[in-house]
C-alpha cells in the first residue's frame, strides 16, 4: 500500500510503435477481407434458422436504390408504385424496404408480356 491507503497500480509495459502498427494493420487487412466478402456476395451473410440450419437469406437482398438502378427510373417511383400497389412485391427489414432480385425480374417480365 501506499501512504495515501490505495494500492498502487502495476507499471504496465506499453507496446512499441511497431507493435501497435501491426496490430492495427492486422484488424485493417481482417476488416477489408470481410468488406470484400460482403461486396462480392452483395449482401452480409445469411443467418441459419436455429432449428433446420437453413440459410434464411438464399439470395442478395435488393434495395430501393438497387431496383431503380435495375430498371433505369428514380428511387421515388418505386416508392410512388408501392404506394400504389403496382410495383414489384417488396418487403420490410425493419424499417427498410427490400426486394428479392427473382421477385423484380418476375414481375418486370410479367410486365413485359402484358405489354404486348
């Protein structure tokens, strides 16, 4: 103990510039990795259902922004056609409005034979 009645605290060794470079350099070049993964699959990995071990995500998720891009048209239409009922079926994640890739050709391609 010390005079003041509180231990005193173990000098503890500080890491090296070097040692904190790599270290950072390290947890950089995992998180990289892992960004590179989710953009190559276009969607962050499938949660596996508990009791069947099924990947419940089976395909990229699409986003609002995603579907516009798709079709060549403003993020507000889509949100314009869903408000209408006319759009491709969607759903909420939460409060964010996804779009399975399947579900958007099916309907452009239903679409397009009802155009002709």
């Amino acid at each position: 103990m010390s005079d003041n009645g509180f231990h005193r605290e173990r000098s503890r060794r500080t890491p090296s510039h070097a040692e904190l470079g790599a270290d950072v350099e390290r947890a950089v070049q995992a998180l990289v990795e892992a960004l590179c993964r989710a953009i190559q699959n276009n969607v962050a990995p499938g949660r596996r259902s508990s009791k069947t071990g099924i990947n419940i995500v089976d395909q990229p998720l699409l986003t609002v922004r995603d579907v516009a891009q798709m079709l060549k048209i403003p993020t507000q239409t889509i949100y314009t056609w869903r408000y209408e009922g006319i759009g491709p079926p969607g759903f909420k994640v939460g409060r964010h409005l996804r779009f399975k890739r399947d579900d958007v050709e099916r309907w452009l391609n239903e679409r397009a034979s009802e155009s002709r």
